[in-house]
C-alpha cells in the first residue's frame, strides 16, 4: 500500500472534496482522482462513493480513515521532531489572535519570540472574527473563552483574570454598587454583543446576575474608552487599564466578589499540522506567559 495515496485519500476526507484537497496540496484534481483510484485498485475495495454533490466513504474507506489517520499524525509528529532538531527554525508561521490580546498580552511575548529564532518571520493578524484556518492557510489562532469549533485542536495556555471597573466620576454621581444586586440598578458595558449577564462565583451559588446593558461592544478597547467617557461599568483585564487606575481615573470595584477567569486557548486544525513553528511557539508561551494573566 502506498503511503502518498493514502495521505491523499485522507486529505480529500478531510476536506471533503477533491478540489479543495488539490488547491490546498497544490496539485491537480485529476491526480489525486487517479492516486485513490491506483489504491483502490491495490485493495481491492472501493474507498469512495462519489456524486456529484458530495463524498460518502464506504465501510472500507471509513475504516482505512479512522485507522491510518492516527498513525499519519504520530508519523508527521516523529518527522516534525528530528527535523527540529537538526535545523534552526525558519520560515513562516501565520498566527491570528483578537488585538487587545496582542497588543496588551502578547506583545512581549512575540517579540521574546522573534529574538530568539532570527531566521523566523510572523504574519499576525489582529482581529475579532473568528478566522477559518484550514480555509485562510492559518498555523495558530489564539483565542479567548468558550471554545465552540470542535474541529480544532486547542490547548489552554493563560487563564485571564478580569475585574470590575467604572470612572472616579461615574461612581461620584450614581454611587458605589456594594454588592453584585446593586448593578441592577447601574447602567454597565458589555464586552461582547452577545453578553446577557454577569456572574460571580462566590454571590448567589454563582447564577448569573442580570444587569442593565447601556452599551455592548465587540472590542475591549472600545468599552475603555466609553468607561473613560463616565458611561457605565464594564469587566476587563486589568491590563488594560492599568494607568487608568494609577492615576485615580478609574477604581476597582466589587473586589471582594470573585469573576470566574476566561481561557485563552491556542488552536489548530490537527495535530498533523502541528509544525515545527507552531510547536516551538506554543512552548514559548507556556514558558514565558505567566497564568492567571491580568
């Protein structure tokens, strides 16, 4: 049995279509019709029913899949590994990552990077949407909360530690909350469009407390500088307020009420694209972020 043409066969799976696995290979459809046809061939069996819409995988080819796939991905990890080892790492590693995250997190970190393997160059993108990886030829999105895509592979690296904040002058005119039932009575920023409510582990068995939402924003960077223009009270990392706070502008508040951390997650499309690049960066994250963030 050929091992190329079962490396093709799974990406056409994966892929779903013999075009995008032979745009993403960069190879011709007809090649790749003919690689799986010679397998076929060569086991006697057929892999693939094909119409005209779609590909469904015959029992054989569905247990040629779920077999050699695992031992393709342990064979890619190996191969990955000596190389490694036997070169200094270059070339380049296309990551995505929200920017506040970027530009108050993981700044230092990418830098530190960069330094320490010359011969690497980084395309980073700084965006709010959620970036299809296999699609847009993306190695590593770094994103924070709840997961949803679950053909991704993703490792938690940070725990983001966030906090309650408002303007030195929005609290002189609407008064201090004393306790997560007071904010009822505020007006608050919301982080994210689809925020309903905040909850606190220890008020309430840690049911989520619903607020009154004068604004909700995509960017915390946007919910700053309304926090800055008096607006209301918003959740962020401290970071990002940091000499705000120095300066008496903005102040802490409910400090005795503890906001559950958000993960920071690294992803990727599968372990078998888990290069070399994407690794190292992975571990010099691990090594140098420190976990909870603020």
């Amino acid at each position: 049995m050929n091992l190329n043409d079962v490396k093709l066969f799974i990406q056409v799976i994966e892929h779903n279509s013999f075009t995008a696995a032979a745009e993403k290979l960069g190879i011709q459809k007809s090649t790749i019709s003919r690689r799986i046809a010679q397998l076929e061939d060569e086991l006697s069996v057929r892999l693939l029913q094909r119409t005209t819409r779609k590909l469904n995988l015959t029992s054989e080819g569905q247990e040629l899949f779920s077999r050699c796939r695992p031992l393709l991905d342990e064979l890619a990890s190996v191969e990955d590994q000596v190389v490694s080892k036997q070169e200094e790492p270059q070339g380049r590693l296309h990551i995505t990552m929200p920017p506040e995250l970027g530009i108050f997190i993981m700044n230092d970190i990418v830098a530190s990077f960069m330094q320490k393997y010359p011969l690497l160059q980084i395309d980073l993108e700084l965006s709010p949407r959620v970036v299809d990886l296999v699609e847009e030829g993306i190695d590593l999105a770094l994103r924070v909360g709840e997961l949803t895509d679950s053909s991704l592979i993703g490792r938690k690296i940070a725990d983001a530690e966030v906090q309650l904040y408002a303007s030195k002058e929005y609290l002189r005119k609407n008064g201090t909350p004393q306790t997560p039932d007071d904010l009822k009575h505020h007006q608050c920023i919301g982080s994210k469009l689809t925020c309903q409510s905040w909850t606190f582990e220890n008020w309430n068995d840690g049911k989520p407390v619903n607020v009154h939402f004068k604004l909700r924003a995509n960017s915390l960077s946007f919910c700053r500088e309304m926090l800055r223009k008096d607006l209301g009270i918003v959740t962020m990392p401290r970071t990002l307020c940091k000499e705000e706070i120095a300066s008496g502008e903005i102040e802490e508040i409910l400090s005795d009420f503890k906001i559950p951390t958000v993960g920071i997650h690294a992803l990727y499309p599968s372990r078998r694209h888990l290069n070399p690049k994407v690794r190292l960066f992975i571990d010099h994250l691990l090594t140098n972020l420190d976990s909870p963030v603020c």
